[in-house]
C-alpha cells in the first residue's frame, strides 16, 4: 500500500498527457536496427526480385511458373510441412496432455524431455538420424525383426527422413504451446462432466478439447511456419531428386549464382510467409501484451472454443444414427478404457523420439571406428582428441563464441531497452508496432532472412565478415530478450520509483538502485538465450560467412557432407554439456529473480 505522501508526490511527477511520452524513446535504438537489418534487406530482396536488365519487371516470376522444378518444390516443400505439423500434433498433444496429469516428478521428467532439444543442435540431431535410420541401423533392425519389413527399406535421403528428423526437431514448438494452455485448465470442468454421465472420451472431446485448441493452434502455426523454410534437417535427411524450396535457394546461391531467380523464390515464400503471419497473428503471439492481457484475447479464445465445441458436437449429432455414429460411439468407449495405457505408450514413444538422438550422439562420440558406426563397435576417447588438437575447428569454435557473445550482448542491451519502453509507454499504438517488430524474426523463416541479408552485405562489403555474423544474429536473439524481459519489467510495480523520486532520487539512480537490480536476472537470461540462438545458428553462417569465416556449426556441416566422422558427435557432445549449462544458468537466475519478486 501506498501512502498519502507517496501517492501525492506520484501525481506530481506524472507527465502531463499532452507532453511526449519519454519512456518510447528508449525503444529507438532496438528500432532503428531492426529497420537497417530486417525490414530494409527484406524490403530489398522483394525489389531485387523485380529489378532486371531491362527494367522494373515480373518476368523472373513468370519464369518460374514456366520452370519445370519450381512447381514441384513448392507442393513438396507444402505437404512437407503440412505432414510434419500432424505429426508433430499426434505426438505433442498428448505429450502435454501427460505433462498435466502425471505426479510433479514424472511430468518434470516428461518436462525436461521436451526442453532438451533445446540445448542440443539440431545440426547433431540430423546427424544421429542417420546412424539410426541407416540401412544397417537400429530402426530398420528392430522393424525387420518385428517383422514389420521382411528386408531394410531406405528411410534416409528421402521423404521418410525428412518428416522424421523434422518432427523430433519441431516436436518442442507443438508440445510447449500445448502445455501452457492445457495448464490453464480447470480438471473440475471435466469431473464435472463424467458426474453428468459423459464417458472419458466424451468429456475430453466436448470440454477438454474446445480449451485446449488455442494451445493446439499456436503450436500448429509455429511447426507449419517453420517448416516451410526448414533448411538443416531436409539438407542432412532428404535427397537429391526433389529438394525442399530451402535446399533449392542453397544451391542456386551459393552453387550456380542464379542471384535474381533466387530473389524471387525467396519473395515468394516471403509473401506466403507474412500472408499466414497476418492470418495466424493470435496464435503465434504477434499482438500487443496489452491486447494478450485484456478481454479481447479472452472474448477470441472463447468463440473459438465454443466453436470447437460446436463443431465436434455437430459432427458428433450428425452421425449419430448412422453406422459411422455407432462405430464412432465404439471406437470412443474403446478409447475410454485403454486410454491411461495408450497415453502411455504414446506418451513414451514421444520421449524416446525426443531424447533418443542425444543418446546416440553420445555413444558415436566414444565410437573408436573411422566410420558412422551404430551402435559402436568398439569405445575410445581419439574424437574428443582430435578436436582439441585440430587448430581448424578450435577457431571455428573460437568465432562462433565471440560472435555469439557479441551478438548476445547487443540484442540484451537493445531489447531490454525496447522492452521496458514496450511495458510502461502510454502510447499504445507505438508500444503494439515496437512488439511487432521485435518479434517478427522469431517466426520469419531464417532461410529468407540469410538470403536477404546476403544481398545486403554483399552490397556493403560485409558479406563474409565476422561482423555480418554479429549483426545478424543480434536481430534472431532479439525477440528472444524481449519475451523474457518483457514479462519481468510488467510485473515491476511503478510504486517503488515513484517512492524514490518522492525522497529525492533523480532518474539515475532511480535506475540504478531499484530498476537495474530487479532487471538484472532477466538481463541475465536474455543473455543466454540470445546466445544460444547465435551459437546454434548454422542458415546464416552458411550464406553469410566464408572461407576465412567458418563457424563451428558450418564446420560441422562440412564435416557430414564430406567426411561423416564420428568427430561431429564428440564436438556435439561437447556443445550439448556447454549448452546444458547455460540452461543450468538460466534457471539460477529464474530462481533468483522470483525469490526477488517474492521478497518485493
């Protein structure tokens, strides 16, 4: 509670309502660098598309509806994605389901299992793909004696592959926005239910599911987006007859030169790109907070409940009477009964997907053979080795620590700023484009963006240098500093620095004894997940470095293309113990920026 004293000098210092609003300006900086590095190289790249030798013209898009391979790529790279999304779906729903009905210590174990890709690249995770969906691999070997197969298949280097790897990749993006919505759940709803009389499955399909469709939804839009410009995974898994529209840009880039096709591939799937960011802007979080908190977001997620509602209730209706209904009706009480054992096996098979690469990278690490061998025939130390006396890729790592240090720094800096100018502005029309802006790259495919900026840097003469490296990677951890300080900075409450001005204390050191410690542990987090995001990239390190300039996931990639060591899994192994504890780190800070908030 505030006191009389305090609340009158509060109003004192309240900025009248027709003097700009000084706060905004400290969003300028984060502003001006995402205008430089995204909206100008992306606004650049759908000109370049339309600039020929002759003149403004539309011709390289007519070109490619003329080109026999375009056509193709696209429907691929599309039933791709709309694949992975299902499956990511099948797997993730009940994946989260189980997350908030197990006891706390098995869903903080189902938990952790869906946070650990996070700090594994996902470079190593392609690669032990490979191992296991090899012709002599585990996968084809247990198939084969389950009978399932009578001989291996080919599950590599084709569509198989790519939808696997992708969906283990992806499966996270699905299951975490799952989680957070069925979290918020009231399980009395569905108690309720089952004393009126509705089976187990009943109750989930006419309550449970209807709430839980916003979560589904957010989870579907971010796997769909970001598999259509999925570069990693498809280059490592699928082959060569039909690439992905990624793979496609790849190689007329960097391979053939094809500079203007290229651009209007990339505007293409720029265009289709903004076009579902427009249409799925709720789902993907692509709104003001303050529109998130209020009654608008509640009176959407509603109707879009009730809807759901609706539309499985008239399904349910129409059918009813029918032998569709009747079997429907079965199949649903069937579900009732197995339903603790099949959410159980589902629930396993989505650990195993998610946490089974990491435990063959860890094994290849130790593999003593020359060659991908799975499992290993022999165990030895000569990778880890050969990592630390190879001068090759210690300066790979070298430069990919000091870029991402530096990136993260800068987007730490730049988006706490923005941040707190977002929280407390009383423009909010400002506040809603700055957060726009900021967390349009998040879901911006990073395939686009590199080849925007490869055009711009080559144009500035920074193509190449560590200091394009920086630059871009300070725009992919900016929205990252932004949702995690942003939250932090909202739950300040203004009181504190309102009682510090009334006792004297200038905008200074109002900031620095009371804002800056509780930002800090934030700041803190932010920094290391912008570090991640950097350390882990390997799309821009790919299209924006050289030969002069290799980072380690580039290194790494060249590695698989050309060699296919086992040294990949032992530096992998190696970033995964470094990136376990970043995580270790990150959530230090979270414990101590709640105990703050709970001293406060």
């Amino acid at each position: 509670m505030s006191t009389p004293t305090v609340r009158a000098r509060r109003s004192t210092i309240r900025r009248p309502t027709w003097m700009p609003d000084a706060v905004v300006w400290l969003a300028l900086p984060a502003v001006i660098v995402l205008l430089a590095l995204f909206v100008l190289p992306l606004s650049r790249l759908v000109v370049d598309s339309l600039v020929t030798d002759s003149g403004m013209s539309l011709s390289r898009y007519t070109d490619l509806l003329h080109d026999g391979l375009f056509i193709p790529v696209m429907e691929r790279t599309i039933k791709i994605a709309l694949v992975v999304t299902v499956v990511a779906a099948l797997i993730g729903y009940p994946l989260a389901y189980a997350a908030t009905r197990l006891p706390r210590y098995l869903a903080a174990a189902v938990l952790a299992s869906v946070s650990l890709p996070f700090f594994t690249s996902t470079l190593v995770r392609s690669y032990a793909w490979r191992a296991l969906m090899a012709d002599n691999g585990v996968v084809n070997n247990w198939l084969t004696k389950l009978g399932i197969f009578s001989e291996p298949h080919q599950l590599v280097f084709n569509d198989i592959g790519i939808v696997v790897g992708m969906s283990q990749v992806l499966l996270p993006m699905m299951t975490l926005p799952l989680y957070a919505a069925m979290s918020g759940i009231d399980r009395k709803l569905t108690d309720a239910a089952r004393s009126m009389g509705a089976s187990p499955f009943s109750a989930w399909r006419t309550v449970f599911l209807p709430q839980s469709v916003n979560g589904l939804m957010a989870g579907a839009s971010l796997v769909f987006i970001s598999s259509l410009g999925f570069y990693t995974t498809p280059a490592l898994l699928g082959g060569p007859a039909v690439p992905m529209i990624a793979q496609r840009i790849d190689v007329q880039i960097n391979t053939q030169n094809q500079y203007g096709p290229t651009a209007a591939q990339a505007t293409i799937l720029l265009i289709g790109v903004v076009i579902l960011m427009v249409l799925l802007r709720r789902p993907l979080g692509l709104t003001s907070p303050q529109t998130l908190a209020g009654g608008t977001s509640r009176a959407v997620s509603g109707r879009v409940s009730n809807a759901v509602a609706a539309m499985t209730d008239l399904i349910a209706n129409r059918l009813a009477g029918g032998l569709l209904g009747r079997a429907g009706r079965l199949v649903g009480e069937g579900i009732s009964y197995v339903r603790h054992v099949l959410l159980a096996v589902v629930t396993v098979v989505g650990i195993v997907i998610l946490v089974g690469p990491q435990l063959v990278v860890l094994m290849l690490a130790f593999n003593s053979s020359n060659f991908l061998v799975f499992p290993p025939t022999g165990y030895s130390t000569r990778w880890f080795e050969e990592y630390f006396t190879d001068e090759f890729w210690l300066s790979s790592t070298y430069l990919s620590l000091t870029v991402a240090i530096a990136a993260a720094a800068l987007a730490t800096v730049l988006g706490v700023l923005c941040a707190f100018a977002v929280a407390r502005t009383r423009l909010r029309k400002a506040g809603v484009l700055f957060y726009l802006l900021s967390m349009a790259p998040l879901v911006m495919p990073p395939i686009i963006y590199a080849v925007a900026l490869f055009f711009l840097f080559a144009r500035g003469g920074l193509l190449g240098t560590p200091t394009a490296l920086v630059l871009a990677y300070t725009i992919l951890g900016l929205p990252y500093v932004m949702i995690t300080s942003q939250a932090v900075i909202r739950n300040i409450d203004p009181l504190y620095e309102h009682a510090a001005a009334s006792l004297g204390a200038n905008a200074a050191r109002r900031a620095r004894d009371i804002l800056l410690p509780l930002i800090l542990p934030a700041a803190i987090s932010s920094l290391l997940f912008a570090f991640v995001m950097a350390f882990d990239d390997l799309v821009l390190g790919v299209f924006l470095g050289s030969a002069q300039t290799v980072t380690l996931q580039v290194r790494m990639y060249q590695n698989i293309q050309f060699e296919v060591s086992p040294k990949v899994a032992a530096v992998g192994v190696l970033m995964t113990f470094a990136m376990l504890f970043v995580g270790f780190l990150v959530m230090v800070t979270s414990r101590i920026r709640g105990a703050r908030g709970k001293r406060s």
